[in-house]
C-alpha cells in the first residue's frame, strides 16, 4: 500500500470516528468539515485550520493528536506551496 493510500485510510478512519463521536451534536461535525473545506480551498492557512480544530475538539485531546492525519510530512517537500516570487530586497508588504 502506498503511503498516499495509508494517508488516505487513516484520514477516512479518523473522519468516521469525529462522526460517531459527535453524532448528536452535527453543528461540531460540519464545523470540521467547513474547517478542511476553507484549508483545502487556502482561505484558512494551516495554522488556522489546527486552532480551529483545536477549539472543536477541546475536550478530546486523542481527537486533536489524531488530526495530524490531514497534513502531509514535513519532510514530503512535494506539497510544499511554490516559493516566494519576491525577491529577498523586496521590503516587507
């Protein structure tokens, strides 16, 4: 299996479980879900995204560790966003 696959598993595992955890409380769940939405669309960056998430899931510690599920590794320069097209002299904007 590869590793976009395991991603893909884990992400889904994880997605089914904040389901049923938060099935009387549907407002939470689609908050999640509006959350990815705006990070996958860039309108929240990911710093963004993890508060928000944060502050959905407060009481569930085991729930924010496992949104680490979302984000691809560090190391994985491959989704990394393009470079900076401003050159270092630029000032500051």
């Amino acid at each position: 299996m590869s590793t976009d696959e395991t991603r893909l598993g884990n992400a889904l595992t994880y997605m089914n479980h904040v389901k049923r955890l938060f099935g009387d409380q549907p407002d939470v769940f689609n908050q999640f879900l509006d959350a990815l939405n705006e990070y996958q669309s860039q309108t929240l960056d990911k710093p963004g995204v993890i508060d928000r998430v944060a502050a959905l899931f407060k009481d569930h510690p085991d729930l924010i560790m496992g949104f680490q599920t979302f984000f691809p590794n560090e190391d994985d320069m491959s989704d990394a966003p393009p470079p900076s097209t401003s050159s270092p002299t630029s000032p500051p904007v």
